[in-house]
C-alpha cells in the first residue's frame, strides 16, 4: 500500500467537498487502487475562518510550507490566475505532480505550465476544470483518441443554465437568480467571468485544445448579462427556451469558436438542459454524434473528478514508497 500526500490549496466550495469525498472514498480507493490518499496540509487565506469537519491543525496560510515540503501531488483549488499561477509554477518546478480544477490558469498559460510538467517528469490533472462532474476531459483525452472530432457543442457554465432555468421556471429577474447561483457556490469568485462568457471560453478552448490540437482559434464571446425575464418569457411563447451555448468548429485556417445566448427550440437536446448541469455534443467522424450531460458545477460533483485525477496519477506514477 503506498501512502500518497496531497497539498490542498484551497478549502472553499470545491476544497471542502474534495475533504469530505475523500473521507467518504479512503478505504473503498485503498482496496480498489492500493493507495492510500491523505490530505497532509490545507492552504486558505483566512484561518480562523469556520470550516465545520475540516481539521483545524492542517490550516495553513503559508503557501511555500505545503509547496516546499513532502506532498506528492498538489491540488490547486484556490482559482485565479495570480496566486495559483505562482503556486503551480512552484509544484512543478518542485517535481510534484499539479491537479486543478482552474479553467482561467490553464486557458492564459496551459501550454507553459505543461511544458514545465514534462520537463519536471510530473502530470497536471484537470479534469474538473470543464464541466465539474462529467468526464468530458478524459473522454476527449483517451475515449475519442483515435477519431477526428470535427464539432463539440454545449452548455460551459453551470451559473449561467441555472439562472436561466430560475428565471424560466421560477419567474425570478436575472439579478435574483444570479444571487441563488452565488449561495450554491456555483459562480467564480469574480461572477462577471460566468455571466459575460468567459469562464465558458475559456472550458471551450480547453476542449478545442483537446479536440482538435493547437491551432489558429477565432472567438467570439457574449455572455447573458443583458437577458431580462421578457425576453424568456418571449421565448416560451414561440415554444423556446433561451440557452448559453458554446460551439467550437473547424473550418479552413484554424478552429470557430462561438460562446453566445440561442433561443433553442424546446425539442432541441440542449433545451432541456436545466439548473447547474452542463452538457457537451461532440462530432467525430467515426463515432457520429455523442451527448454528455451532467452536473456542470458544485462542492461533490466538481470534487470528484478532482479525486480521479488524483486517484489516476496516485495509481500510476512513480512516487516515494
Ligand atoms: P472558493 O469557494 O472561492 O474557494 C477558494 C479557496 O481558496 C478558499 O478556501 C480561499 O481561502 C482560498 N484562497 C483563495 N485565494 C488564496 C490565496 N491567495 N492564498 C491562499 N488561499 C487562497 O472557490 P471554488 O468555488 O472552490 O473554486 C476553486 C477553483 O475550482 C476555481 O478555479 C474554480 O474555477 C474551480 N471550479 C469551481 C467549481 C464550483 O462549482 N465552485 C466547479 C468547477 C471548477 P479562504 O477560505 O480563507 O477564503
Ligand atoms: N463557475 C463555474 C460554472 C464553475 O458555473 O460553470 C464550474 O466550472
């Protein structure tokens, strides 16, 4: 049995829940995967913060005691692209293998932060950080390795469906629906990034990375800021529902990318996507047409995939005995 420590940074939404899986999960991974997986310190900004069945003695706000000393794998759950950067740089630069869940880091510096993993001989694990719980990640990664993707589609950002669907079915104004998202724990530390389109840009350039590898991207981004409860109330009666849809394609001279608010029809499979799930379509040319829908965001649902990479890189690599 190995004993594999993590570095926790960060112990909010998806920090606590990443804790409380792990607790839950110990001993079923222990028997399946034959690793022992411990949280041995937690960075957060404020320690004397409340953190109900989070063991205090393991709080830190001491970035460079968790980076510097004998984790093996650091999770980055703190978001961000300041910070975080400065702490995933280190962890590699460290020889520790990196799991994130934060689509802003990799989307402005993905490709240098995984040059700096090979160079190190170390993974980064980042499943979570498109579409929370839905496997979308590795499914791109290895499922459809050996198809040519020719169009992924779908709804991103699990902020943005649910306040649709509140304002769809509970009549609430977009400012009211945008503060239930917030107290769910769904939205970004800063909302703007959700709600003007760019936490789903930048999920998308990921999977455009991903699917159809580094090439030339034209983006256009609108978020749904402006949407008012008329203009779905406009939309139901003509049998509509108003959505925020992601499309990446490829056309000649590189990768289309579109993130914008459609009135879908209601029989349109993304039209019945609701509150934080997500859903991504994707084209191969030899699979045709596959559909993922899932919780897009969330404490349990994001943690989760945060524990299978950390699961698959604590099975996999070479770590201290
Ligand atoms: P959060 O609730 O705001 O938690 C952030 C945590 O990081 C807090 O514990 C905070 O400490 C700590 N922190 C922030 N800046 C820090 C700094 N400079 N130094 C030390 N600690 C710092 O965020 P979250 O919702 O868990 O999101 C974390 C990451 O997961 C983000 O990259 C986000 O995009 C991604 N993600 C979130 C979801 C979701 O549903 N929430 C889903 C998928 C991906 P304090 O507690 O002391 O304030
Ligand atoms: N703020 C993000 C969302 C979290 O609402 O989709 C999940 O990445």
């Amino acid at each position: 049995m190995r004993r594999i420590n993590i570095g926790l940074l960060g112990c909010g939404t998806v920090g606590r829940g990443f804790v409380d899986l792990l607790a839950r999960e110990r001993e079923r991974i222990r028997g399946r995967d034959g690793v022992d997986i411990a949280v041995r310190r937690i960075l957060v900004r404020d320690a004397d913060k409340p953190r109900p069945g989070i063991n205090p003695s393991l709080l830190s706000t001491a970035a460079l005691d968790i980076l510097d000393d004998g984790c093996d794998i650091i999770v980055e759950l703190v978001g961000g692209v300041h910070s975080a950067g400065a702490f995933v740089r280190r962890a590699l630069a460290n020889g520790k293998h990196v799991v994130t869940a934060n689509k802003a880091l990799l989307a402005d510096s993905g490709r240098e932060l995984f040059a700096s993993a090979e160079r190190n001989r170390v993974r980064i694990g980042f499943e979570a950080s498109v579409c929370g719980g839905i496997p979308i990640v590795r499914a791109l990664r290895l499922g459809l390795a050996g198809d040519r993707i020719e169009s992924i589609s779908g709804i991103l950002n699990g902020t943005c469906n649910y306040i649709l669907t509140r304002m769809e079915q509970d009549d609430l104004e977009f400012d009211g629906a945008l503060r239930l998202a917030k107290e769910r724990g769904f939205a970004e530390a800063d909302s703007a990034l959700d709600v003007g389109g760019e936490d789903a840009a930048q999920k998308l350039r990921i999977l455009g990375e991903l699917a159809f590898g580094p090439q030339h991207v034209n983006m256009r981004v609108h978020g749904i800021g402006d949407v008012t409860h008329a203009e779905i109330e406009q939309a139901r009666a003509r049998r509509c529902v108003v959505r925020h849809v992601a499309t990446a394609r490829q056309v000649g001279g590189g990768i289309e990318m579109r993130v914008e608010r459609r009135e879908l029809p209601e029989f349109h499979p993304l039209a019945g996507i609701r509150d934080e799930n997500n859903a991504v379509v994707i084209r191969g040319r030899a699979v045709g047409e596959l559909m993922f829908q899932g919780k897009g965001a969330g404490s349990l649902p994001t943690a989760a995939a945060v524990l299978s990479d950390v699961i698959e890189i604590a099975a996999c690599s070479t770590m201290t005995p």
